[in-house]
C-alpha cells in the first residue's frame, strides 16, 4: 500500500490529541509504513541507555513516533491547525493552506 501524506519533513505541526496536545514542533523524519512521524520536543520518553563506545550510558529523553491523524499544519499567522490542499497552476502543483487559499 503507497502512503501519501500531505505533511512533509520540515513543516511546523501542532499536536490534536494525546498528553502533548496543543505543543507545536517540527517533524524530524516521516515513518509513512506505519503512519506516523517524529516531532521535535513532542512525545518524549525516558529510555534507559546502555554504554557503547562512543558515548555513555544513562537515562536520556527521546522522541517517539506519533500518528499522522494527531497532527495539523500549523499556520503561525492564524495561531492554529489547518488543512491543507493542492493547487495546479501553469503545470504546477503547489500546496495550499485550505482557509485562506496562500501557499505554504
């Protein structure tokens, strides 16, 4: 099964639902096999480290997946989630913010 989303790498997100609701971040890295992406800051767990070669061990935060229907596009000038749509002009898709028709 091929997984289009409309979020990518790099996009501002906020967070609809789970403990982090309402916290934006960046997505770091797209997971599209089982839906889900990682986010900057969001999701974070404390995962017990053993040593390795290079670096010591400890308890250290990580970030975890989240699914992709938990979060939004985040536009900084409304100051909330919305929806995003595509728009073809001269040949060229483009990806759009759906309430207000500018492009991303």
């Amino acid at each position: 099964m091929n997984n289009k989303f409309k979020l990518k790498k790099g996009d501002e997100v906020i967070v609809l639902a789970g403990k982090d609701k309402g916290k934006t971040g960046k997505i770091i890295k797209m997971v599209p096999k089982k839906m889900k992406a990682i986010v900057s800051e969001i999701n974070k767990v404390k995962k017990n480290q053993k040593p390795d070669n290079n670096q010591p061990g400890g308890i250290i935060d990580k970030e975890m997946p989240i699914h992709i229907s938990n979060l939004s596009f985040y536009d900084p000038e409304l100051k909330k989630g919305v929806r995003i749509g595509y728009k073809l002009e001269n040949n060229k898709k483009s990806r759009i913010n759906k309430s207000s028709d500018k492009e991303i």
